[in-house]
C-alpha cells in the first residue's frame, strides 16, 4: 500500500475529503482518476496490489465479488464454476476503484465502480463543460443523455472486441482488427461529427472522455506494441472524426499522468500468458 496527495482544491461548496483506493494499472481505476483531475479535486491515493490478495481491510471496504468481465479468454469466462476456474482469478474481490467521501455533510460514504464514482464526482461537482446538473439549463438533461447514450455505445458496440483481439492468434487477429475498425466507423464515428474536438462540440473534456479515455489510450499503447495488430491504429487513424477526438483525448494531462505505457503493455501481456495457462 502506498498514498499520495493529487490535486489542487475543490471546485465549489464544501471541501470535500475524497480517498481513492486504485491501481495505476487498472483501465477502470485510470476513469476515476482522470475526472478527479479535470473536476480539479484533491485527493488521498491508497494503492492497491492487483497481484495478491486483497488485504481484510480493503474487502471491509469493497467486499463485493463477481465475475472479472475484463478477462481476454472466453473459455476461462465461460467455463463452470470449480476449484479449478476459481484459481483462474476468474471472480474477483477488492475491487478498485472505490472511494471514501466526505464533506462536512457526507461522512467516510464508501463508493465504488468506476463509472459510479465518476458519476458521483461529476454530479457533486457539476460543471456546464464536463458534466452539467440535471436542470442547470434547459439542454442539460439532453447532455447528460448523449453522454451516457456515447458511452453506453462505445462499450457496448466496440470495448469487448478489444480483448476479444489480444487473445486472437494469427490470421484472426487481423479480422478481429477489421471487425475494431467497422464498429467504430459505424458506431463512434457519427456521433463524433460535431467534436469541437471534444464530445458533442465541446472545448474541453467531458465525462464522456474521462469514461473512455482509460481505454482509448491503451487501445494505440497496444497496437504500438503489437498486443493488438500494428495496423488497428492505422485505421482507426483513417476515420476523421475519431482521429480528431482521439488525439485530443489521449493527450490530455488528466490522462496521462498516472499512465505508464510500459505498464499496460506488460500487464495485459502477463494476463494473457496467465490465461492461456489457466485454458489448458
């Protein structure tokens, strides 16, 4: 375990006290991590070991256990439940991120699921640019929508092909590439058409990018690497309107600065090779 303070002070209201309990190398964590940093909110880090067990402490915290949906192999996932899948890692405890918040009113309220605690942020936190109060304007609730209709889309339509292509061999990782490819042309693509170069013509950051952006800059990290094949980013590079955003996204500070290349790649390497050991 390992803390450290990150940010510069709260954005309106009451100050609030936030400690995050995350992994730098865990996509889902980076999403709580970036909207605290655009939300410009300070915090306490706890890091948590995603290689051992969870200590008790931690799973007073986040006891919660279920199926780890990040898993690249769908023969792990869909085998029966027994001794032997369960040492598989397949279901997990501790899960991070979670959060402690408090602020005066709100007293050591424990939080988790990334996209939950992000949301929770953006809602205590609201702001026109990143994440609008339900009834701030009489387009905010429509905002909020397309958000949650963007990125609803992107994990539902693109997320799991990802993975689907790191545990792919041979010739059907470049099918698996090419399937990447047509759902974001088909799926992202339109609904990126008046990124200004943000979501639904915005200057700044949105909670639709600090949603996605965890994913989105391991998605070029891999294909850089060859974990998924070099010429995904090529094409995706193709297509106008997600070239714009994603470039824009990825380069963000709030996205970068916990994210450590080498990290993601050896660290979706190690769980593959650990997968295709546990599928034999």
């Amino acid at each position: 375990m390992a803390t450290s303070t990150n940010g510069t002070g709260a954005t309106s209201g009451l100050s609030p006290k936030i400690t995050l309990y995350t992994s730098h190398r865990c996509p889902w964590a980076h999403r709580a991590h970036v909207t605290l940093k655009e939300l410009g909110l300070p915090y306490e880090e706890v890091l948590i070991d995603l290689d051992t067990p969870r200590p008790e402490w931690y799973l007073k915290i986040n006891p919660v256990s279920r199926l780890d949906t990040s898993l690249l192999s769908v023969k792990v996932c869909t085998k029966p439940f027994n001794k032997t899948t369960a040492n598989t890692r397949t279901y997990q405890r501790g899960l991070v991120p979670s959060i402690k918040f408090s602020n005066g009113l709100l007293s050591d309220e424990i939080i988790t699921e990334s996209g939950i605690v992000a949301q929770f942020l953006a809602d205590s936190f609201p702001s026109e640019s990143f994440f609008p109060a339900s009834r701030s304007s009489p387009t905010s609730a429509l905002t909020r929508a397309r958000i949650a209709f963007f990125v609803d889309t992107w994990f539902s339509k693109v997320n799991s092909l990802l993975f689907a292509c790191i545990s792919a061999e041979g010739e059907e990782r470049e099918g698996k590439a090419k399937e990447i490819v047509a759902a974001v042309e088909n799926n992202i693509e339109p609904l990126l058409g008046n990124a200004g170069p943000y979501f639904n013509g915005s200057k700044t950051m949105t909670l639709a990018e600090a949603l996605t952006a965890p994913f989105l800059i391991r998605t070029y990290a891999w294909s850089d690497a060859d974990v998924l094949p070099k010429t995904l980013k090529k094409q995706l590079q193709s297509l106008p309107n997600f070239s714009k955003w994603i470039d824009a996204t990825i380069s963000q500070e709030s996205v970068t600065y916990i994210f450590s290349k080498d990290d993601a790649v050896n660290g979706i390497l190690k769980m593959k090779l650990k997968l295709k050991e546990a599928s034999k």
